[in-house]
C-alpha cells in the first residue's frame, strides 16, 4: 500500500514538473548578404489560393491573433506595415502542431540500500507547437531570414492565455530580428 502510494505520488510530480517545461526554443537563420538596415516598411504576403489562406489549416481566431502579435512586435522595433507595394520585405508564418510523448523513468527504490523496489517509467503525452516566421526581400523575392519556436503548447488555456503566450512566442522568435551581422 504505502509502495502504491508513493508511485502515485512520484508520478504526480513528473506530470506537474512536465507541465510546467512550457519553455519554447527559438533559432534564427539569415541571408548574410542581405542589408537589413534598409529594411523600413513590411507587407504581409499574400496567398494566391482561397484553400491556402490560412497557414496550415490554422483556424482564423488563431491567425488573428499571430497576424496582430507580428504587427505589434515589428511596429515596435520601427518598422512600418504596408498594406500595397512597395514595400523594403514581405512577411510570411506557418504554426503547426504535432502530438509527441515524452518518458521519464524514476528508481522506486526503498529499505536498506534500495534493495526493494525498481525503476518506473511515465509517460506524458503533450502537444508540441512550431511557429515558423519567413521574411522575404521584396525586390529579389529571396528569403532572407527565417525564425523558429518549438515547444509545448496548452490547447485547453483560454483565450487571454492563448493571447499572451503567442505575443510571448512571437516576441520570442523576432528578437533576433533584423540580426546583428
């Protein structure tokens, strides 16, 4: 009884520990022949099919609310949306999801030395978001930088959570935007 318990109460631990490893990991990469210190103005690209306008199938509350935290991120970082051409890049996201596992194994061990006991593994089942921000020259239409964000995501947060956590992410990935050559 009192080994039942402490199982229980060991695995309670590793999934509260593992709800909590909501940390995202940003990457960047760029075009180094690039002149990002003539970049002023931005417009978001535009998408030739109907059936592609929403990045990956995302929902539009979703796209709203990446579309206005890359606004507010950008505009306070100087640069300025354009809604025609011309304009100095073009802006571009794709968010897509993916359902991962993730195991731990604890020793269970107790008595003298540990000799009663084993080892127990949890596994925790999590959603695993990635956020991928394109920003294209205008003139050479070539990509110039790209940001990255991966890391697990709370489908079940409401959505003021949602709201902050995605101009968290958002924040997160164009902080290495424009790069510091």
């Amino acid at each position: 009884m009192q080994h039942a318990f402490r199982r229980s109460v060991v695995a309670v631990c590793v999934a509260m520990t593992l709800a909590g490893c909501s940390t995202f990991e940003y990457n960047h990469d760029f075009d180094p022949a690039v002149d990002f210190k003539a970049y002023k103005t931005y417009m978001w690209m535009q998408v030739a099919a109907p059936e592609q306008q929403h990045p990956s199938g995302m929902n539009e509350l979703l796209e709203k609310r990446f579309i206005a935290a890359i606004d507010a991120t950008l505009a306070s970082k100087g640069f300025t949306k354009s809604e025609t051409a011309p304009a100095d890049f073009v802006v571009h996201f794709v968010g897509t999801t993916a359902e991962k596992v993730d195991f731990t194994s604890y020793y269970t061990g107790w008595g003298y030395y540990g000799w009663y006991g084993g080892t127990q593994v949890v596994a925790q089942p999590y959603t695993e978001g990635t956020l991928i921000i394109d920003v294209f020259d205008a003139t050479s239409k070539a990509m110039a930088w790209r940001g990255t964000a991966t890391g697990a995501v709370d489908p079940t947060i409401s959505p003021e959570e949602r709201n902050m956590r995605i101009q968290d992410v958002v924040a997160g990935v164009l902080q290495s935007f424009p790069p510091r050559k």
